[in-house]
C-alpha cells in the first residue's frame, strides 16, 4: 500500500479502527498468490499441450500425472486466493478516505473551526420557549401520540405543522431546481450493499441503520444512499457530468445512546423527511462543487432569516467517506438552561461533504474522460433541509411574545398563512 505511514496517521487523526498494516500485508500476499496462481495455469497449459504429441506410454502417464497434481495445485490456490481476497476486501473497506490537509484534527464539537456567521444571535424581550412547548402549545406537533402509537422519538406533525414541513420542502426544491438540480423522490429502502458503498455498515454493533429482517436491505438514513446508488456500476459519458441531484427522503435513524436535553424533541428522531443534494462530477471540480453546495444551503438559512454559522468539522466527525465537511449550525434559543432572553446555543441543521473517490470506488461509478479511459468519478452531498431541524430553527427564532409564531417571509407563499396562533 503506498503511503502507508500516511494513511495510518489518517486513521489515527479520525479515531477510527482500521488496521493499514493487515491491509498491506493481505495484498502483498494477494499479489503473490496471483503470481503463483498465473505459473501454475500455464504449467497445467504446457502439460496439456505436451498430451496432445505421440508420446511413449511410460512418459504420458508422466504428464497424468503431473496434470492431476496441476489441477489440485490450482484449485488449491484458487480457493486460498478467494479467501485472502475476501479478508482483504473486508480490512481495506475499514480504511476511510484520506482527511483534507486543512480539516481540524479532533473528535468534539470544541474541535470544529468556525469559519463563517451569518445573523447574530435572536435576542427576546421575554422568556422564550423551546420547540418542544411551542409545538404543543400551538397543536402543531404532537410527541405524546406520537410514542403511543410508535415508540419514542416518533411524533405527529398536524394542522399548520403540517404545512409548515410541505412548504420547507417546496422552497428547498424551488432554490435547488433553479440551480440546475435534478428533483427525485428516492425510495425508502437501499440494498445492504449500496450502504456499504456509499460507506455506511448496516450490521455493525454501532450501526445507526434500521436492517430489514429477512431481507437483504435496509430503511435509509439518508437519500445520499439512493441518490450515491443511482449510478453504481456505471460509466457516465463525460458530456453529462457534473450531475446534480435533489432526493427527497423519509429518513430513518435508530439515534442509539443519543441523549441529553440537546437531543429532545425534533432534534434528534427515529423518522424525519429530508431535502438532500448530491453531485457525480469530474476529480478536478470537487472542491468547487463542494463550495457551491455549502453556498446553496447558507442560500436557503439566510433567506429564511435564521442566523447560523458555518464550521469546518473536525477528523474525528468526518465519517469514513468525506474528505472535507462543512456544517451549518442554527441559533436555537430553546437550548438555553436555564432561559433567557439573549440565551441559546448552536445546533446543526446541515452538512455537505466532498468524497472524492471513496464512494465511486466502492460503488464502481465512472466516467469516460477525454484520453479514452474510464476513470472514477468524485461524489458530493449536502443537506439542503432536514425539515424537522428546520422547524425547530423557525419555531424557536420566530416565536412571539403572545407564543404564537411567525412565518418567515419566505415562506409565506408555500404556507398560505403568516403565523401561527394558539387555538381558542
């Protein structure tokens, strides 16, 4: 493996398990038996032909046997090659993609740099409320049926909540389609191997898939997974990259061990609806590509009016696939304890990524470049809208005095309606 040193520091800096030396070792050894599997063929080659001459029958029962021993030597190394083959394939997907030089090396939310804010902290008059209250207050939101019906972290959106989440939707959609996005519903389900793909492991003891039982598949978290599978096994003509794509999804996570007062309510739940964007380009436009999509989604909080910042996320926060993420982190007074009416924190909303090859590599997705040779494409994602944390985002910034809420301009035409009232 070439950069060996490197990519061991890299899995050092993601704190991530990986064994680089396993991998090294299991393909040199790979390449020797390939060797000794080749010489073996062509022996057993030399054998058959030699059959083929008049031979004295003391010097042909010579050649059967030697071409018996040919034949268990080749299936022999045949069957070692298939399994050193398949430890070799299951120890390099642990090896994540190389970090950006720039990415800050950490694990925690402290680790992150601040790069970018957009609007400053919403300050009150009086005490607000968190989304939770707001939206029981307002019967927009209704957790309590929610975990009766479904379990914990389930909820019901109803009366304006409801359009609340349609016209996120459509205003995401509206600004993507603009900018020369495709717009896709995807399905709900994925293929075991598409996550593996695209670098999620859906039976692993940490895993935070849903499996399907029985079924080779899963519920995703994300459209970044059909979106990622829509061209696996695929040479995509040069003339059609880049391709640009917005999947609209359910997303299903098990938020396994997430706890804490941060992660109450819409913040963190088993099932939400996501607006998500992902691009198949060429390796030289990645990074550029990657600064467009953090733009679309600044593009989308700022017209909403939400003042957000922007990090550069730390290498223990990347995730096997990315290079490179940025992270759009809402003001959400809501997360102030106690209340106040200047208090809250940051609480993130979305995130876009540059994986470079790491998926298309995986997923074998190329391209034809201008040479004549198929090459792997880069893949991108970013959230556009994750529309319960975008509800949580409008709710907490725009509530009242009165504890009704307003409606950002924005999203008043999509709505049909400028606030929401408590019901008499």
């Amino acid at each position: 493996m070439d950069n060996l040193e490197a990519v061991k520091k890299n899995i050092a800096d993601r704190f991530m398990k990986a064994d680089a030396d396993a991998v090294a070792r299991l393909y040199s050894l790979r390449a020797e038996l390939t060797t000794r599997l080749q010489n073996l063929q062509q022996k057993r080659n030399a054998n058959a032909a030699a059959m083929k001459a008049k031979l004295e029958a003391v010097l042909r029962q010579k050649l059967i046997e030697e071409g018996k021993q040919l034949k268990d030597s080749i299936a022999s190394a045949e069957s070692e090659l298939v399994k050193i083959e398949s430890e070799l394939d299951a120890q390099a997907r642990r090896i994540p993609n190389m970090a950006h030089p720039d990415a800050p090396v950490g694990r925690e939310d402290k680790d992150n740099t601040e790069v970018k804010r957009v609007g400053k902290p919403t300050s009150f008059s009086f005490i607000p409320a968190d989304h939770v209250k707001l939206g029981q207050d307002l019967d927009i939101i209704d957790f309590d049926s929610g975990t009766k019906v479904s379990g914990t972290k389930f909820y019901y959106l109803k009366n304006e909540g409801v359009f609340l989440e349609l016209a996120l939707v459509r205003y995401g959609l509206d600004i993507l389609q603009k900018k020369g996005f495709t717009p896709f519903i995807t399905p709900d389900v994925a293929r075991e191997e598409i996550l593996e793909g695209i670098g999620f492991n859906p039976r692993g003891a940490e895993s935070n898939v849903y499996t399907i039982e029985g079924e080779d598949a899963c519920l995703v978290g994300t459209a970044e997974i059909t979106l990622g599978g829509y061209h696996a096994n695929t040479v995509i003509p040069k003339e059609k990259l880049p391709f640009k794509m917005a999947g609209l999804s359910h997303c299903f996570r098990r938020e396994a061990g997430a706890a804490g007062q941060f992660s109450k309510g819409l913040y963190r739940v088993h099932q939400f609806t996501k607006l998500e964007m992902f691009v198949f380009c060429v390796p030289e436009e990645s990074e550029k590509f990657h600064e467009e999509l953090r733009l679309i989604e600044e593009e989308i909080f700022a017209g909403l009016g939400i003042p957000f910042r922007v990090v550069d996320t730390c290498t223990g926060d990347l995730g096997a696939p990315a290079y490179r993420k940025w992270d759009l982190e809402a003001w959400m007074p809501g997360r102030a304890n106690p209340p106040t009416p200047d208090g809250g924190d940051w609480g993130e909303v979305t995130s876009t990524s540059n994986c470079t090859d790491y998926q298309a590599r995986r997923l074998n997705i190329k391209y034809k470049d201008d040479d004549g040779k198929n090459k792997f494409v880069h893949t991108l994602n970013g959230t556009a809208i994750a529309i319960s944390r975008g509800i949580i985002a409008i709710l907490e910034n725009f509530q009242q005095q009165d504890g009704s809420v307003k409606i950002p301009e924005a999203l008043v035409p999509y709505c049909g309606f400028d606030v929401i009232r408590k019901k008499i």
